[in-house]
C-alpha cells in the first residue's frame, strides 16, 4: 500500500494580535522592487483593518469581489493584470474568508503557470510553484488556510486546484480578527467545519490521523454552538482552531454528502459553500442521523434560517447540470457510501434530493 505524502503549511502563527506581525513575517520574502500584494475581501472596503495592512514601496492592496465563489476567469483576469502591470511581485496575502483565500492560492499559482486556472481543475495538474501567499482568516471554518486546494468554479466544472504548490506557505491566525463577523455569516461558516468533521468520522476513508484531528474540531465546534450561551473571545479562539483542526482532519480524509451535493448547487445557483452545505445538511438523516439531528439543534438555538425551496422551478436541464457537477466528486461519494456508492447514490436518487431543496 503506497501511502499519501501529505504537504502542509510551512509557518503557522495563532493568537490575539498576531496580526500585528505580519510585515516582520512577510520582510525576509519582500524581493527588490516586487511589490506585495494584499488580496483584502472587499468587506473590508473602508474598514480599520485596512489601516494595519503593512504596505512599503510599490505594494498594492487589491479587493477581491466575493460576493460570488471565486471563478477561474477571476483568477485568470487577476493574474494576467498583475503579469501586465508589475511582471512579477514578491507574494499574495489574502485576508479574508474562504473564498478570498481560495482567490489567493489560485492566483498565486497562475503567476508561476501558463494557461488557465480552469486547466488545473483536478488532482496533482499544477507542475510549478507560484509566487509566495499568505493567508489570513478573517472567518473561521472552511479549513481553507491548510488545505492543499483551492475551489474554483469553471467553465464545467467546480473543482480545485488540488496540489503540492497550493498549500499557503504561511498562515497568521488571529481570532481578533473574525470578532465583527456577521452572525449569520459566522455560524455558515462554522458549520461548514461542523459538517467536514461529521462527513470525515464517519467516512470510509477515515484513519487516525484524521480521527485525532476531526474528533478535536468536532469537540470545538460543539462547545461553541451547543454548550455556550453567549458569544465572547473564547468562541472565536475556538472556533479558529476548530477550523484549522478540521482542515487537517480532511487531508487525510474526505467530505462526504453535504459537500458533493452543495458543489451542484454552488455551481448552477452560486449558492455560497456554507449556506449550501446547511441548505444540505438540513436533508441528510438517512446519511448522518445524529449529525443532522445536532445540527437541527444548534440551526434552532442560534436562531438562524437556512433558506428552503431554492431548487423550485428548475428546469429539468438544470437538474441535470447539478447532478452532472455533483456526481463527478468521485473521492467525497466513496467516502460517505463505500466503494459501490454509485449503486447506493442513482441519478435518480440525487434528483429527488435536489427537489427537496
């Protein structure tokens, strides 16, 4: 049995104002006359953070539109402007949620790749390193600060950029900054690791090395939205190391339904991951009865609305579009169903699930 070698984040630093450290962090990369590129989500757009950015020289900050997921001609349409303004530049720093570090990961790649983003939808297709990223989580959830991929929406497909050149070369978690997250925003988010921890322990492929991990998130996450009455800096510093916790769990794992089934969505409707994979969740008691089952729990003790009917009046081309996107996340169906998943999960059987959405 040949077993994965698994490439993680070079440098990690975690607490309250680490932040703060950032330009001492990212001067032994500064190159002479390449600038640093700040890719700041553009909620931040006239906030104080953009105060603490340590810009020297000709660096620039660039706010990235996340109102939608990050899309590859985004990334490409980013990448070749700065290619035509500044050649080269010393690194990508992404400050933001999971999208804007997603944004970061890809962009960063196509400055040391030719073609397009959409040509490296897959697994172990970038064949060089892009320039130095950073990332820095403003939210905390998606995993997307360790994982060795970066999600993009293509022309056929969502699918990342899943290789060894993807991981950040340096994280900065500073649980200060998710403190004026929107509730709402928060609590997607958080589920969004929820659901990674419940779709790796209960998955096919899950190990120790994922249990150890998953098993902590999941604990994390349960003191945050189950045991705790009011929101305070202990929440967020949890809810930080639940996320990075529960990215690691996955590289050795995998998602399972709720995220295959979102991808459908989140490709045809642009329906935005975390919302998605609760739209989702909502649905899956056939797959993880006592998930779901928390689940509905804390949807209720937050007094958070996930959105129904988003799948009315589809056409039937639509559907299929979905369930074509959905089906093809080969590795999270094997995952979650076993190695004779397509027996368990017919189109049919996806379609009838999409309708309840």
């Amino acid at each position: 049995m040949k077993f994965r070698n698994f490439k993680m984040v070079d440098y990690v630093v975690y607490g309250r104002g680490c932040f703060n450290q950032l330009d001492e962090i990212i001067a032994p990369r500064r190159k002479e006359g390449k600038p640093m590129i700040f890719l700041v989500d553009h909620f931040f757009e006239g906030k104080a953070l953009l105060n603490r950015i340590p810009l020297r020289g000709n660096d620039k900050i660039v706010f990235a539109d996340v109102t939608y997921e990050p899309k590859t001609t985004q990334v490409d349409k980013l990448a070749q402007q700065l290619k035509d303004e500044l050649g080269t530049v010393s690194g990508i720093i992404g400050i933001g949620g999971g999208s804007t570090m997603d944004l970061a990961k890809a962009v960063s790649l196509m400055m040391g790749n030719p073609g397009s983003s959409a040509d490296y939808q897959g697994w172990d297709l970038v064949k060089f390193p892009g320039v130095y990223k950073a990332g820095i989580p403003t939210l905390s959830g998606t995993g997307a600060e360790v994982s060795r991929t970066c999600v993009l929406t293509g022309p056929t497909r969502k699918l990342g950029m899943n290789s060894d050149f993807t991981p950040f070369d340096q994280i900065v978690l500073d649980p200060e900054l998710t403190a004026n997250a929107p509730i709402n925003q928060r609590f997607y988010t958080g589920m969004d690791c929820y659901i990674h921890c419940i779709e790796s322990l209960e998955g096919t492929y899950l190990n120790e090395f994922s249990k150890s991990y998953g098993e902590k998130a999941l604990e994390l996450c349960q003191d945050v939205f189950v045991k705790k009455q009011v929101w305070d800096d202990e929440c967020d510093d949890k809810l930080m190391m639940a996320s990075y916790a529960g990215g690691m769990s996955i590289a050795y794992s995998q998602v399972g339904v709720a995220h295959a089934v979102s991808y459908g969505l989140s490709y045809l409707l642009g329906t935005k991951h975390g919302i998605g994979n609760c739209i989702v969740m909502n649905h899956l008691e056939e797959y993880y009865p006592a998930g779901v089952k928390e689940f509905k729990y804390m949807v209720e003790k937050n007094q958070i609305d996930i959105p129904t009917g988003i799948c009315k009046g589809l056409t039937d081309e639509q559907f299929e579009t979905m369930i074509n996107v959905s089906i093809g996340m080969k590795p999270l169906w094997e995952n979650a169903l076993g190695k004779d998943w397509e027996k368990r999960m017919t189109r049919e059987k996806l379609r009838a699930l999409f309708e309840k959405l």
